[in-house]
C-alpha cells in the first residue's frame, strides 16, 4: 500500500464518557486506540525487515479546538517492535480510568504529561525495563502532541516554557541521514545510490550500518560510501553486533579512516567490551540507542569508559520511558560532566527534532528513506547548511506528513 505500513491488528479503549464542549471534569483522555504496523529499513519496502513492527496509537481528549476533540499522536519509535499488549492491558487503562483532576496542570487549562506518566508507572516495580518502557514512551509522545495542540503552540514551544530555557524561537537542529541497511543482493551499488539520493535530499552527513557481513565485507561498505562524501561525514553503526574480540578488531581496521563516530559497537550492557574499545579507538564512539532507563544510563557513564570530551549519547526518548524519563537521563549525565551538545537522540523523526530544539542537544538523526511513514522531515522540509528547524504547527507535526497523518487518521474509532 502507498502507506508502506502494513496495518495488522487495531484495538479501540474508551472511556464511558461522552466527548463534549463542556467538560465535567478537568481534563479527560476519552479514547486511545492502538495498532500493530509493519515497518520497512528500506525505500523498497518488499525486502525483507525481519518481521519489525510499531505501535501507533491516537488519544482522544475532550477538549475541543476548532469545533473537533483534540487528538494526539504518537508511535513506539523505531526497532523495538509493537507493544500492543502492554499498551492496551497496561497502561491505556491506567490513563483512561484516572481521577477528574489526576491528568490536568495546576490551572486546569492543559494535560499535564508528567502526571500522565505518573499515573502509567504507578505500582511499576524497578527494572523491566526492554518492553515496558516502550510502552509508556509511545503513550507519552501522544500525551506531548495533544498538550502541544490544546496549547495551540508546536512542541518544541510547550517544551521550552516547561523544561527549557522559554525560547519562543526554535532552534535550527544539526541533523545527518540514517539508513544504509546491508542490502541482500547488490550491496555495494545499492548503498551508493542511497547515498546520492540522501545527499540529493540535502543531507551533508549520514550513518551506515557494519557488522551483520565480515569485516571484509563492512570496510567494502564503507569504503564505497567514503567515494561520495568525506570520511568525517560518515558514521558506522555495528548494531551491537560485536563480541570482545571482534570489537576490538574493528575498532582496530577503522581507526585510519577518519570516521564521523562508531556506534553501538558490542552488546549495550558489556561495558568491559566498550571501554576496552574506548582506550584504543581515538575517533568518537556513539552508544546508549539501547539503554532504557536512568539506571542503565549511570552505568553506562561509570563503567563505559567513554570520553566526555568526544564520545555521543544516542538515547532514544520514546524508548526511555518517553521525554520524563529522557529528562531524568540527561540530568544524571550533565551532573557527571556530559555536556548537552554531546545528546543526539536516536528515532529519525519529528518528535526527537523538537525535543532536541527545545533542550539544546547536540543534533538529532533523521530517517528520510528507511521506515516510511514515519521517519523523516515534514513533507518539503529540506535541511539547510546540515540543519532543520521543527515545524511550526500546534503538536509534533505529524499533520505535514501527508502519508503518517492518514495512517493515524485510520485509528479513529467511529
């Protein structure tokens, strides 16, 4: 389909009261459906992904804007496949069943996302962290679209006046393409038309994928990429594909060719393995994409050995429990010398490009060719001199994504 995400499996909780101009309480989500899609890593969504799949779910609230029930977006970022269970038995409920004033700000006039998250983690136990905490950012982001909204204002605004500095100006965000999944025949030509067609999208810098071929193979990759654009452009990301051994003998044969950064190189908790990679790899390591909580990110930090004067933290904030979790690892980070130009959230898409204008991170990463619809710019958005600015409408922005917004639209229950 034109969509390019197969739609699976829907599901439609409401709450039994009724959608309204007057309200009986302070601020009531009144619906939230979730849905199972399929996900492609590639333009040519007929090559195979491995099965991957995002939720995306609509939340509905009974406040009205323009004679219509605010209804905010969002979706479980990309990788971790759907959390359509825990969405739907889990945390739906806990929202959809929350006290008349449990959900508002201090004045009533907004959802208080925060309070929101609140509400999903109570009688959460510590840990369990690889699935649960998907589910909750997925909610979250909707949370965020719809408070942005009913503030009539872009996120990047609303967060600003909560957790940022109050700019009412966005911040212009440094970006680079991700993609450059190995192709299963053809790789090499097929990567170098990628390449061409992101720097025809006006993309200077972008990221390819090592380590599901040999290392021969890999620097083949890389060396075909280095032919269209300057080695310190160009990121490498192994997908924690890589034991000691072979940790160390990649960092080893990539140490010459001047490489933007080396991401994800080893299991994400072997933080032996990365901080003997560290001690020899003089060019930036990237790591953190799958680490999901405050604790983890600490650890990272102690036992990592990565160096604050270089080295990037690549969270992703919907898969961190959504930004109140995101929030709380960047606070434990910038008390243990990280700066915030070191944070480039990982997740290619509109909802990181706000939060990274609003809190001053270092840049964030753009998917324009791979997970259609979701990842990219809003529709004619082109970066400028290696940098984007969020869009300027109420919410993330999903409405300037043609295809994304109907995809969403298809959730709303009759």
């Amino acid at each position: 389909m034109h969509l390019q995400a197969a739609v699976t499996e829907s599901s439609c909780v409401k709450h039994r009261g009724a959608i309204g101009n007057k309200r009986s309480s302070p601020m009531r989500i009144v619906a939230i459906q979730e849905r199972s899609v399929a996900i492609s890593r590639y333009r040519d969504p007929s090559i195979p992904s491995g099965g991957l799949t995002t939720s995306i779910v609509a939340m509905t609230t009974d406040v009205i804007r323009a004679g219509r029930p605010v209804v905010g977006y969002g979706f479980s970022s990309i990788g971790r496949f759907a959390q359509s269970g825990l969405i739907r038995e889990r945390f739906a409920p806990r929202l959809l069943s929350a006290g008349d004033a449990d959900l508002a700000n201090d004045d009533g006039t907004n959802l208080d996302p925060f309070r929101a998250w609140a509400i999903m983690m109570k009688g959460e136990k510590p840990g369990g962290h690889g699935e649960r905490c998907v589910a909750i950012g997925t909610l979250d982001m909707a949370l965020w679209d719809a408070a942005a909204k009913i503030a009539q204002v872009p996120l990047y605004r609303l967060l600003a006046k909560l957790v940022g500095d109050g700019a009412s100006e966005a911040r212009r965000v440094r970006v680079y393409a991700g993609g450059g999944y190995h192709y299963p025949t053809d790789d090499a030509p097929r990567l170098a038309e990628e390449i061409r067609s992101l720097s025809d999208l006006g993309f200077t810098h972008m990221k390819i994928k090592i380590g599901a071929t040999s290392l021969a193979q890999d620097i083949s990759r890389i060396e075909a990429a280095m032919r269209l654009l300057p080695g310190d452009h160009l990121a490498v990301d192994a997908m924690n594909a890589y034991d000691r051994d072979n940790s160390l003998t990649a960092a080893t044969a990539l140490a010459a060719r001047g490489l933007w950064w080396f991401e994800d190189i080893c299991d994400p908790l072997d933080f032996d393995t990365l901080a003997a990679v560290a001690a020899v790899c003089t060019r930036p390591i990237a790591a953190g994409e799958a680490l999901f909580s405050e604790a983890e990110a600490r650890l990272l930090n102690r036992h990592g050995g990565l160096r604050r004067d270089r080295d990037l933290l690549l969270f992703d904030p919907v898969h961190c429990y959504g930004l109140p979790g995101y929030l709380r690892i960047i606070t434990a980070l910038e008390a243990g010398g990280w700066q915030r130009s070191a944070f480039w959230p990982h997740g290619g898409h509109l909802f990181c490009l706000h939060l990274v204008s609003a809190l001053g991170l270092g840049g964030a990463e753009v998917n324009p060719l791979c997970f259609a619809p979701f990842g990219g710019l809003a529709d004619r958005a082109v970066p400028v001199d290696g940098s984007v600015a969020p869009p300027e409408i109420p919410g993330v922005g999903f409405e300037q994504k043609a295809d994304l917004h109907k995809l969403f639209e298809t959730l709303l229950c009759d």
